[in-house]
C-alpha cells in the first residue's frame, strides 16, 4: 500500500472545549487543496462528539481556495457557525452567497 504524501501543514486546526457541551475549532493557515479535506474530517469529527455547538475560528486564515470556500458555505448551512473572520474571507463568504 501506498501512502499519501502531503505537502508540508499549511493548516492547523486546535479543538478546544467551551463549556460542558459546546466544542471551538480554531483554524489557522490556508484552506486549499488536501487541507480542504483535512478540515472537513475535522468538523465531521467535531459535529459527531460535541453534544451542544460547533463553532469554527477562521480569524487566522490567511487564504481559502474554491474548494474551501464551499465547505466553509457549506458547513455555515449547516447550521456551524463561522467566527473571526479576516476581512479577506468575510468578503469571500458574503459575495459567492
């Protein structure tokens, strides 16, 4: 079997437990290519152990691709919130709706 070699991290993604039910997922870096899917297993993950919120910190994404900008559209469907936005993805987010 062969494994998979990913480019070095671009992106980071720290859990951190609000309260007895709520979960923050703060996401650093750039939301691109393989780190696209990378964040979608993490929020999958998150969504299936929280008990109350999830809630994604995107204020220290520097660059989001197409393919992460609809997992971002997606996941705020969703019904996950999105916090922190850098101007630069807000503006993103607010003009492809």
């Amino acid at each position: 079997m062969r494994l998979r070699k990913l480019p070095p991290a671009m992106l980071k993604i720290t859990s951190v437990q609000k309260g007895p039910d709520d979960l923050l997922l703060i996401v650093e870096g750039r939301v691109l290519g393989p780190w696209v899917e990378e964040l979608e297993v993490a929020v999958t993950q998150a969504l299936a152990s929280a008990t109350g919120r999830v809630v994604i910190d995107i204020a220290a994404v520097s660059y989001v691709d197409a393919d992460g900008l609809m997992l971002l559209q997606r996941l705020r469907a969703e019904g996950v919130a999105l916090q922190a936005a850098s101007p630069f993805v807000h503006q993103l987010l607010n003009l492809s709706m």
